[in-house]
C-alpha cells in the first residue's frame, strides 16, 4: 500500500478513468472492476470498464455489467481511442500485459498514469502504481483494502459489496483455500453488516447451470476423466466437436478441474479444452507442487502456486501428448506434494 498516498493525489480530481481486466474473466476479474468502478463514480470520476474478451452470463447481474465495453476488432478504433484518452488507466486481476490481448501493446503506449491492482505471482512492471499482493486471496479483497485505505470504507454500498464478494468468494473456493485469511473474513463480515445478500450471490454463480451444462460436466466426469495414481494425476481433455454437441458457453467449464483435483491423493489435475484458435489449459494443485511454474515453463502460462492457466498452440491431441510426456519428469515432486 505504499502508493497509497500517490492514488490519493492522483484521484483528487474528477478524472477520465478506464479499468480493465483480464481475458475471459472471471468473478474476481469482473467484480474487482466493477466494484472499483462503482466507488470511482461515486467520487466523481467518469469511468469505462473495458474487458479483453467475453465472460460468462452468470455474472452479468453485476451493477455496471451494461455499460462494459468487450473489446472485439469491431470497436478496436473506439478502445483505442478510450486508452488513449484515459488519465488513469487500472489494471485489475493480470500481472502481464499479455494477459489483456490485443490492448496489451494499446496500454502499453498509454500516456495516463497506470494503476496495477493485483494478486497474481511475478508481476510484470509496467504500471506507475502498484498494489501488488501475491498473497491476497482476491483482487476483491486488494480493491476492499485500497478503498479503505483512502478513507472511504464507508463509500462500499451493496451494489460495489456485492461485486467484490462474488470475487472473494470465488477466488477463495468458497472459502475454503489456505488465502482464506482472517482479513478476508473480516472483509465479509463488513460487508454482510451493510446488507450484502451473499447466499443469493453464491446461488446466482454456482446455481444457474443449464440443463445441458450439468449433462456435459456429467460425460466429462464418467467419459473423460483420466487418472493417473502412479502420478497423483488427473486431467480431462476435451475436443472441440465435444463443446459444440454440448452447446458449451463461456464460463460452462469452469470449475470443472476442481473435480479432478478432489479425487483422494489426486494433487495435480489440469483440464485441457480445443477452444479453436488455441488449446487452453487450466491447472490446479494442493500442496507445495507450483502449477504457476508448471505452467509458466511449459505452455505460455502462469497465475499462482495452485491455480494457474496456459495453452498451446499445437492440436488437442498433440498437447495432451505433450502433457502426458511431462508428468514423470516430477514425479518426485508429485508424489512429495501433500494434500493434507
Ligand atoms: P483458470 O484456470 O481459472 O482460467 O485460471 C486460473 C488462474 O490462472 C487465474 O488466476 C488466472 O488469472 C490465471 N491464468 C489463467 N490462464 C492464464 C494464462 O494463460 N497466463 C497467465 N499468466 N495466467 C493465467
Ligand atoms: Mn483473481
């Protein structure tokens, strides 16, 4: 928080102020921009949310969810200009520019003073202002703490309580990760004590699966799981054909690797999905075993100790092969991660 005092100076003034966030984003990546940008209105400034790409329709109920801008090549001239014009640009929940896509090179050249709000490992340094907390459970929880921190802890009404909850409670697994510090539940607990309605958050997320989403997660678990005990290995792959029958929608297969994962003395399980254009992989990990490195090293990723993403440019098929030839090189280190 030791840029604190310049953020304060900085947003003295009503200022032209755009935040953004990282590709495919999540309920921390959506409710940490959201939640900071509803506060920021408050104080007077004008502010536009940009996102990299789609995200899921669960969290569309988001106050300030209808007036994102999701980038595409279609509005890139109207994104570029916005960047341009920003005096304060955040960046919310990457730690790389490359996570943001084509705005990368856009914020990159930016001349407005830019704000790293974050909490993913090996930051890149490219913002004037960080806050960045590699132990923080959530981007949620630094946008809580930064609030507070200027002075205006009580600005958080629901609308903003409720974007930041739904970050924290997803980045946490519901509460149930080892980030899952004392300061996250003192967080909730403000933000039940001004009236954030946190069991209907929880069931707008988890609880708003289609039919067809809840027939996929049951073929992929009965059909496609593969286990490896020698390992302590488990992973799905998934084909492209597969989602397309399933009529799969952004945001359909999270979660998913976290059934991997919950197989006794499984602590490693990766998800492996043909999105088109790329394959992309999700990892997770219990125990001292890094899929930040895992991830980092071998498929263009990164993210945190235990719970990271990448993906490979080469076919499914071939990255599974790839994957699988990986394993036994940390075998040592596999069998060596606790779950306990
Ligand atoms: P997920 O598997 O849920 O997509 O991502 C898990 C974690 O890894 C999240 O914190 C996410 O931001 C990060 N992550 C996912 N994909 C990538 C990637 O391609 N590169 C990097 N650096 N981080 C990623
Ligand atoms: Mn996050």
């Amino acid at each position: 928080m030791h840029d604190i005092l310049a953020l304060k100076e900085l947003l003295r003034e009503p200022k032209e102020v755009m935040i953004t966030t990282h590709h495919k984003p999540d309920a921390d990546a959506l409710g940490s921009s959201l939640g900071l940008a509803g506060y920021l209105k408050k104080k007077g400034h004008r502010v536009t949310v940009i996102t990299p790409s789609d995200y899921p329709a669960f969290l569309a109920w988001m106050e300030g969810n209808d007036d994102v801008l999701v980038y595409s090549e279609k509005n890139d001239a109207l994104v570029q200009r916005i960047i341009a014009e920003s005096q304060v640009i955040f960046c919310l929940d990457f730690s790389t520019l490359a996570r943001i896509n084509e705005m990368g090179p856009y914020i990159r050249e930016a001349k407005g003073t830019k704000v790293l709000i974050d909490h993913h490992l090996e930051p890149e340094a490219f913002a004037d202002l960080n806050f960045s907390n590699t132990s923080a459970a959530a981007t949620a929880e630094l946008v809580y703490d930064v609030i507070k921190a200027m002075g205006d802890g009580d600005m958080i009404d629901t609308s903003i309580g409720e974007c930041l909850y739904a970050g924290i409670m997803t980045d946490t697994g519901s509460f149930r990760h080892p980030s899952t510090s004392k300061n996250v539940h003192l967080i909730i607990a403000d933000l039940l004590q001004i009236g954030v309605n946190t069991s209907n958050i929880h069931r707008l997320i988890y609880d708003s699966s289609t039919e067809l989403r809840l027939r996929f997660l049951g073929y992929a678990l009965k059909d496609k799981l593969v286990v490896l005990h020698d390992y302590k290995t488990a992973y799905i792959a998934i084909t492209a054909d597969e989602l397309k029958a399933y009529d799969s929608k952004t945001g359909d297969t999270e979660g998913l690797v976290n059934f991997a994962l919950s197989i006794e003395g499984i602590v490693f399980a990766a998800v492996i999905i043909d999105r088109g254009q790329a394959v992309k992989i999700s990892f997770r990990s219990v125990g001292n075993f890094s899929v930040n490195d895992f991830a980092r090293k071998h498929f263009n990723g990164g993210g945190h100790r235990n719970a990271a993403g990448g993906m490979s440019l080469e076919p499914l098929d071939a990255t599974v092969a790839k994957f699988e030839s990986l394993i036994p090189l940390y075998k040592d280190q596999l069998l060596s991660s606790t779950s306990k």
